[in-house]
C-alpha cells in the first residue's frame, strides 16, 4: 500500500471569515501596548517652500496668502523676490520695443535675470537667500526677514 504522509489541515472554521476574532496583540517590554510613532508634519518644509515660490509667480503669490506660509518670514521674503524679479520680467519685456539697442539690452537683462533666477531657486533651497541688489532690500522690509 501507498502510504502518504498526513498533512497538516487547519481546524474547521466555525463561521465565516469576518466573524472570526483578530488574534491578540503582541506584549511590548514596560507594558507599551504599541511603539508610538512621532505623528508626520503637515506641508512643505520651509526650504522647500522658499524654492517653490520661485518657480512662477502663483507660488508665490499662494505662499502670501495660505495661513501656515505667510506667517513664516523667509518663506515670505522668497515669496516678494519672486514678485520683484517679476516687475523686472516684465519691465525687461518694455525694454525689447526698442529697436537694435534694446533687443542688446533685453538679451543681456533677460540673461542675468535668468542667472539671478537660478541663484535664488538652489540659495532658497540650501536655507539660505542670495541677495539682489534692490529687490532685496523690498523684500526684507515687507518681511521682516534679514538674510
């Protein structure tokens, strides 16, 4: 005769699955019934924050508005850069009407503007600010943040 070993076969269950009792908890040294694990903070950090607003100027411009960013001044200091080295976008944008010498002027401005753009977004990351020459001082004053 062929003799196969017997196989362990769980007990019958008594009802379906869903009424069953989940098993009990596991018993922690000290009498902890969980580890408890510090509770995730809400939002974007404040660097990250800082680099965000630069990237248009509705980052911006929400960073001003929401209640946990405004009230944080370096949050708010990248928030007013960003709006100034827009009013400079744009007055740069006036600068292009003028034919020969402005397209010079506008090609230059527009490429130290693009530099001053990239300097602020990877300074405003590292939690630092880089400081523009009157922009700067604006955005210090309206923050009440001194980089």
């Amino acid at each position: 005769m062929n003799e196969q070993p017997m196989q362990d076969v769980p007990p019958p269950s008594t009802g379906p699955s869903w009424q069953q009792t989940p098993p009990p908890p596991p018993s922690y040294p000290n009498g902890y019934a969980q580890a408890q694990q510090p509770a995730a903070t809400e939002g974007l950090s404040d660097t990250a924050a800082g680099a965000l607003a630069y990237v248009t100027i509705i980052p911006a411009i929400i960073f001003l508005v929401m209640a946990p960013y405004n009230q944080k001044p370096s949050i708010r200091f990248h928030a007013f850069q960003c709006i100034g080295l827009t009013i400079v976008w744009i007055c740069l944008g006036f600068v292009w009407i003028v034919p020969i010498l402005g397209w010079i002027v506008g090609a230059l401005g527009f490429l130290a503007l693009i530099v001053c753009w990239i300097l602020c977004i990877v300074k405003a990351s590292q939690g630092s600010a880089f400081k523009l020459p009157v922009i700067s001082e604006f955005a210090s004053k309206q923050s009440g943040y001194r980089p």
